[in-house]
C-alpha cells in the first residue's frame, strides 16, 4: 500500500467522513502547490505557464430565506498561480455543507462561495452559478412545466403524501423539478436528481406537489424505491387515469440512474440526459 502523502495527512480523502448538512467553510482541506511543483523544476514565482483550474459542481443546493430549497450548477476556476489548491473531497463536504442552510439569494451564494475558496486557494477564484436548464450548459430539458419558481415555505422536510390534494376539472400535463434529494441508506451521502410527473386526472395542486417532493430531502431510501414511493403515493391521494414518475439523478462514480414507474401502458419520454448527469 502507498503511503499517505504529507499533504494528505489530515485530509478526508480515503477516511470515513460523515456528510454535513450546515455551512461550515472549515471543512475546505488546501494544499500547497509547491510541494509537487518542487520535484518538476518550477518555481513558484516564475511558473513556465499560464492556466486555470476549472470545476463543475452538480450538486449545489441551498435553502431560501423561507426554508425552500434551491439548485444550481456551480462552476470555479482557480488561477494555475494560486498558491494552494483544495482537495476534492473536502471540497464535496464543504458545498454539502449548504444543504440545509439558509441564504438571502444566489449572490449570497455566489460571494459567500468566492470568498470561503479564494481564503483557501490563496487568490481570486471566480465563481458562477448556473440555472440546471441554463442552455449554455445542455440544450435538453424534461418535458412540462417546472415546479421550482413556485414560492412556498417549508419546514418539514420528510415524506408527507397529506399535501398531495386534486383540485376539480380533468387535466392532461407534465410537471418536474429539480429539486429532489434523498440519501443513501447504507452510506448516508446525498443522492441529487430531478423528476418529472406526467399524469391524466384530477389537477394536482402544485404547491402542494412541490413542498412533497421538498419532503424527501432528509429521507433515506435507494433511487428505485423513491420513484415508487412517489408512484403510489400520487396514486393514493390523486387517483389519475393515467401516471408516469421519472427521476434522472446526479451520476455517482460514473453511474447514473433513472427509475421510472407508470400505469399501464406509460412510456417515459426519449432518453435525454440532463445537464447534472
């Protein structure tokens, strides 16, 4: 076995980590670069080069001032001149530290972001927070209409099927959102996705829809079974002639999945991948 770099020594890399679920910039682990610049002949105050580092964060997400939370795609880019770099996975523990903490709005985010990674790096890192249909990401986007600009306020964030209420009239329509979330139940670690309800029946209150699908932010359960727990839910309280539940989550070591569950006779749309996948 490899011994464990001097610069690792204290980094969460290769250790059991808990995933935290309040902001805490102390998590971020830097690294300085001169240590592996040394053995290549650059030093530090005349680099040979120019260049950036930059990264992608698909699994962004925070609470608004009324506990509702939001999603974005952050993107970083790290001067090559900075003095340090931040390991990966304090990284990954660091922007999970968001989850369930509250911000006035994105530029809350955004600056709060800059300044906790430029502390780190040793210079200005730029960030950007992208929307997950931004186009400039993936021109492709779940069919219907999205969920998340409604302006609920949420507290409770566990499975709670009450809040699926039928309004009068027949309706035929597609809904998703991008902001579900659940966790692992043998790992703990947050699983991201976005999931897409298509329907014939009853028209399904969408707030109400919405602040359900907010409810499984804290709930432990695998992908499969989430799609299907929504499946009979909206089945039991709604009663639609026809339903489709699609969900297309984060990838995770190069995997991604996107259970879907329907009556018979439903076919989920032409695979599509998403700009988080």
């Amino acid at each position: 076995m490899m011994n464990r770099p001097e610069t690792l020594a204290g980094a969460p890399l290769g250790r059991e980590s808990s995933y935290p679920e309040h902001y805490d910039p102390t998590l971020l682990y830097p690294i300085a670069r001169a240590a592996n610049r040394a053995p290549l002949g650059i030093a530090e105050e005349r680099l040979p080069f120019v260049g950036e580092d930059e990264w992608h964060a698909y699994e962004l997400s925070w609470l608004n001032a009324r506990g509702k939370p939001l999603v974005a795609v952050a993107r970083f880019r790290l001067p090559a001149d900075t003095p340090r770099l931040i390991e990966s996975k304090s990284w990954k523990l660091y922007l999970n530290s968001f989850n369930q903490s509250r911000f006035a709005d994105a530029n809350a985010v955004r600056d709060t972001l800059t300044a906790d990674l430029s502390a780190a790096a040793g210079g200005a890192v730029s960030v950007e927070l992208l929307a997950v249909d931004d186009p400039l990401l993936m021109p492709r986007r779940l069919p219907g209409e999205c969920l998340d600009d409604l302006d609920i306020a949420i507290s409770d964030y566990s499975p709670c099927p009450e809040l699926l209420a039928a309004g009068q009239g027949i309706v035929e329509e597609s809904l998703y959102s991008h902001l579900l979330k659940s966790n692992c139940p043998v790992t703990g670690q947050p699983d991201w996705g976005s999931v897409m309800i298509r329907y014939r029946g009853p028209r399904i209150d969408r707030e109400g829809l919405l602040k359900y699908l907010v409810g499984y932010r804290q709930h432990q359960d695998f992908h499969e079974h989430c799609v299907e727990h929504i499946f009979t839910d909206l089945m039991a309280c709604v009663r639609p002639e026809k339903l489709l539940v699609l969900a297309r989550y984060v990838r995770r070591g190069g995997l991604d999945i996107s259970p879907w569950r329907g009556t018979p006779g439903e076919r989920p749309p032409e695979p599509l991948r998403l700009a988080r996948q």
